[in-house]
DNA sequence: CACTTGACCTGTCCGC
DNA sequence: TGCGGACAGGTCAAGT
C-alpha cells in the first residue's frame, strides 16, 4: 500500500453498503475527488491514507476485511495471477471501491461488514475517540519493558488475555498474538494481571514483541481468504505454536494443545507449560 | 469506575 | 440434504 498508493489521483469512490463508507455524502467527494495519496500510515490496526485535500481516508479492517489493488484493464477480471486466491473485482463482498486517474482501482472488501472507510480531516485524526484512547506501539524503540509492566497495571483485576486484548492498555495486539506470546511466556491466559511477576510481564514484553516481528516478516495471518494489497496471503499461522492447534502436541513439550474460552474468544494453551 | 457480555454481519462447519 | 446453533481475525455500547 504505502509503495502503491502515493501519487495517485483519485476519481472516484463507490460503496455498496452505506456503514462500509458512513460518511459517504456528496460533499465529501470535494475533499476526495481529484486528490492526491500523499502518504500511508499505521497506527494500532487503523490505516490512514492522507489526501492532498489534508483529508485522509481512516481504514479499519477489523474481522474479515480486505484491501486489494488492482491496475487496469486485464487486472480485473479473468486471467490475473492472483485469480486463484480472489477472482474478478468487484465481488459480492465489495464494500467501497477507490478508483484512480490511472485506472488501477482499490477494492475494500468485507464478507461480515465490520470494517469501514472513514474520511477525516489530517488535523483531526488524532482526535479520534479512538486514536485519543489507543496505547503505545509495541514495536516501537521507546517502548520498554517498564512502560508494558505499568500499562498491564492498570487493569490489575482483569485476565492478562483481556488486558492484551485491550487497545486501550497496548495497541495492535488481536486473538492469535495474544495466545501466541502468552504462550511464549508460559502464562495461563486467565492469570489476574496483579499477580504476575516483573519477570513474567518482562517475558511476555519479549514473546510479544518476538512474535510481532515474525508475524510481519511472514506477511501476517492470513486465516481463510485475506489476501493483501498484491492478492498475496500470509503464513505466520503456518509458524503457529498454539492458535488453531487445538489437540496438536505443544512444541516444548508435546502435551496436546486445549481450546477454552477467556475474555469471550476462542483460547488455545498447553496446559501443562502454561500452568499459572 | 472496572470489568464482562452482547451486538454488529455473513459464511461455514458440525450435530441431529 | 436440511436446519439450528456455535463460531470466526475486532471494537463498541450496554449491562452488572
């Protein structure tokens, strides 16, 4: 995205389903139409496409969404490379679609409709209910070992599944790397984050921060049908120590993985390496 | 206030 | 094969 976009003019956006592009309305269009990509942003799981309106385009993915860009022409249709993992474009599952002056287009898909393409002004972006709320970059350079033990702190009642799950408390971190790095750390997802030692919130600062990195050198988490931008799928769950290996021996110690529920959501831990 | 649960959606899978 | 229910990568609002 951040290599494709920049410097395309855009010329048009399309949505078939009105709360995938809620502020969709015709004077939106003059701080969209005819703009150009200045740049694309990341922040926890929010991309930002600024516009040279000094609007910029607010992406949330959340469960199912997509983003994938295709040039003109052939791109769309019969014959891409990509058409073994996502045929032609648009589909039953194109919510909003971003043509440019170059005719290349970028297809926000969503089967469950979660997701959604906001617009905002540059300025206000951090503003955001959201974005005034969201904690720290984990993979950030400042970001250290104290400053993870301290903003676990404040949630000292709740599970340290919940509090990972909290994009209030860490930015950025969703089901698989929570169960991922906790059972890097070799801590039971429902432990009380009051009682965890320095040493086990410093060992799960590492494990998170490992498993992060190896996510997005692998191309992320590609469950069933997310593609990226090029159509191309990640493998991090092809590297998964626990997350849908239920019944599957534990990489350490060969106990067979189990499937619960903490904090709402589907869990997978040894029991025997993640005991407390 | 801190914390948990249900709602938002579509599609798939599993048991009857 | 059909049908109901549970579940799926995330975040809010409403509930306790």
């Amino acid at each position: 995205m951040a290599q494709l976009l920049p410097d395309k003019i855009i010329t048009r956006v399309t949505n078939d389903w009105a709360k995938s592009y809620p502020n969709a309305q015709t004077d939106t269009d003059a701080y969209v139409i005819g703009a150009k990509v200045i740049d694309v942003r990341r922040r926890a799981k929010v991309l930002l496409i600024d516009l040279s309106s000094e609007y910029s385009l607010v992406i949330h993915l959340k469960m199912t969404g997509q983003l994938v860009y295709r040039g003109a022409g052939v791109a769309f249709g019969a014959g891409h490379p990509n058409d073994s993992l996502i045929g032609k474009l648009p589909d039953k599952s194109t919510r909003v679609t971003i043509e440019y002056s170059d005719n290349s287009k970028l297809f926000f898909n969503d089967q469950r409709k979660f997701g959604w393409v906001k617009l905002y002004p540059t300025t206000e972006v951090p503003n955001i209910d959201f974005f005034k709320k969201v904690g720290p970059e984990p993979l950030s350079d400042e970001f250290t070992q104290a400053d993870f033990r301290q903003r676990f702190l404040r949630r000292p009642n709740t599970n340290i599944k919940a509090a990972l799950l909290d994009q209030t408390v860490i930015a950025g971190v969703g089901n698989i790397y929570a169960d991922e790095s906790l059972w890097g750390a070799k801590i039971h997802p429902t432990s009380l984050v009051r009682d965890l030692s320095a040493a086990k919130t410093n060992k799960l600062y590492k494990e998170l921060r490992y498993v992060l990195n190896l996510a997005i050198e692998k191309g992320g988490s590609s469950d069933r049908n997310y593609v990226n931008a090029e159509g191309k799928k990640g493998s991090y769950l092809s590297f998964a120590r626990v997350f849908r290996r239920e019944g599957q021996p534990c990489p350490r110690c060969e106990t067979a993985i189990v499937k619960t529920r903490v904090a709402g959501r589907g869990t997978h831990t040894c029991p025997k390496c993640q005991k407390s």
